[in-house]
C-alpha cells in the first residue's frame, strides 16, 4: 500500500489516478465531450414505478428494466445517498445504478426508504431489505437471474449497501453476489480524512449531522452496532466481493479504503479505485470531468467482471 504525499494527506491507497478536481480548481479536470469514455450501445429501458409493501404501508420503487427479454439479466439494488437523512429514489436516473442498467441490461430496482428525520435507524436499513427480499421473490417476472443479485449505492446508499451486505448473510434468506458501496458513509466516529474536512457538498459539519439524525439517542455512544455503522463490524468473512472508488480529500476516503482493506484481510475479494479530488460524489456532482469520467469507466469494467463479462469489451 502506497501513500499519498503529493497533498499531504494520510491513508493508504489501493489505487492512484492522476490528477483529477480540486475545490480550488474545478477546471483541472474537466475534457471535451468529444467521446464519451464509457460509449457503448445503450439497451433501451422501461421505466416503472410501483409500491412494495411494508409494515408501514406502501414503498415508492422505481425499477429499470430492459424492453429486450428472452434471457435472464443480473438483478441490482441500487440505493440512493443523502447522509440518511435527504434523498429520494429518483436519484438512481444519475447513478452508476442506472449505467449499468443501460450497458449491461441490469434490472434495477430503486427503493424510496424513509429518512431519518422522521424515522431514524433502523428504518432505513429495514425498507432495503424489504427491497432486498421483494427483488429476490419477484426475479422470475422481472426476468433477474435469482443467482446474480447485487447491491450498490453511493455515499449513505453505500454505507446501507454494506449494511445490507452483513445483514444478508447473518439472516441467510438472499445470497448477494456482488456489492457496489461507492465512497460510503460507514463510520458514525471521525477518522484521519473526516476529521475537520472542509470539502464541498459534505465535510465534517454535514458529516456530524447525519449521523446524530440517523442514530438518534446511539449518537455518540459505544452502542452503536454495525448494522447502523458498518466499519464496527470485526468480522467481514463471508461477505460478496466489493468493488468502490473514493477521493482521496474527501471525508470517507479513509473509511472507504479500510473497508477494503479489512474485506482483503478476511479473504473477500475487494478493490477500490481512489482519485486525486477533494469532493465528495464528485462522479455526480462534476460528471463531465476527467476524474469522473474515468470512475464511471471503472465502474462499468468492474461491474462487466462481476456478471462474467470481459471487462476489456466494456467501453
């Protein structure tokens, strides 16, 4: 494991891209669009919205699938970001969710779970196991081999994707094949990069408020279990293979990467690409810059590999 010195910060990297969008420079990394580097031909894609049932009534659920049928297609759960707090499912139309919805025909299935200033954890953890299950059921009519079921999520959508991913293999009721927890939101307690960060779009304030919204009266507390901050959890073993990618000055990189590195550590095949920027969700945020053109591109090889395709004809 290497070290970042260019920028002076702490961590180890799995990974390192060149330059890519600093805060005090947003034009660094920006490229023409004259081709996209995740070009490929797009499968056209029905959109539905429907209500799964829960005990507290009905779940909005926008689900993507492609209008081509006659054989079976992965199945993903994609679940949205806001700190816990803020978000909604429509979310999944700018995701890497919906990238590999159209490149590779993934059925998706995107929950609208509730929000911690209404309902704090384990609220949210709870609608997306109920997605989790409802996918599960519902494979066959949604033409989802029920063996290729995957789950992913960016920022707290990535933090409950691991979540989901502990929660699935304790309760043994859905095998996940795979995880996508994009620069999650797994460790309630500061670490190096989260500790007075002042980035844009979420930094140490916005970070501190999240999870006191999110877990209520554990805020705080040597309570809080792993379900609700999943870097508590000791033992990874038996968990999906991962894949991920952070910034290496925004506040989840160190969590990021030590989730990696502990998911390595108990045998799981995990990798994380990590990117010269200090924004966090920088692919949503400034998606027409280098830095995240090369995450999607990234993203799309990984997810190839993962349903048994050659990541090489991905792009």
């Amino acid at each position: 494991m290497g070290r970042s010195s260019e920028n002076g910060r702490k961590g180890p990297l799995l990974h390192k891209n060149g330059p890519g969008l600093l805060a005090k420079g947003f034009g660094c990394g920006i490229i023409p669009r004259e081709k996209d580097l995740t070009e490929r031909t797009e499968m056209h894609l029905d959109r539905q919205t429907i209500s799964i049932d829960t005990d507290w009534g009905g779940m909005k659920t926008i689900i993507l699938r492609p209008r081509e049928t006659g054989r079976k297609y992965p199945g993903l759960l994609w679940i949205h970001g806001g700190g816990y707090f803020e978000g909604m499912a429509e979310m999944v139309y700018f995701s890497r969710g919906h990238d590999a919805a159209q490149r590779y025909g993934a059925v998706v299935v995107s929950p609208d779970y509730r929000l911690s200033p209404t309902a704090p954890y384990p609220a949210a953890l709870d609608d997306c196991y109920t997605a989790l299950l409802w996918l599960k059921n519902h494979a066959e009519e949604l033409g989802v081999d029920e063996n290729m079921i995957m789950v992913g999520g960016e920022s707290a959508g990535g933090g409950l994707t691991a979540a989901l991913c502990m929660l699935a293999h304790d309760r043994g009721e859905v095998k996940i094949s795979y995880q996508f927890p994009l620069y999650p939101m797994i460790d309630c307690f500061d670490t190096d990069s989260s500790r007075d960060n002042h980035s844009l779009f979420w930094n140490t304030r916005r970070n501190h408020e999240g999870w006191a919204r999110y877990l209520g009266p554990l805020w705080g507390s040597g309570d809080v279990p792993a379900y609700a901050s999943p870097s508590r959890r000791e033992d990874l073993s038996g968990l999906p293979p991962c894949y991920t990618f952070v910034g290496d000055g925004e506040p989840f990189y160190c969590e990021t990467v030590k989730y990696v590195e502990d998911l390595r550590a108990a045998g799981v095949p995990a990798e994380a690409d990590v990117y010269h920027v200090d924004i966090h969700a920088f692919d949503a945020f400034f998606p027409m810059t280098k830095a995240a053109k090369d995450a999607r591109a990234s993203f799309l090889r990984h997810f190839a590999a993962a349903i048994g395709e050659d990541p090489e004809k991905s792009l």
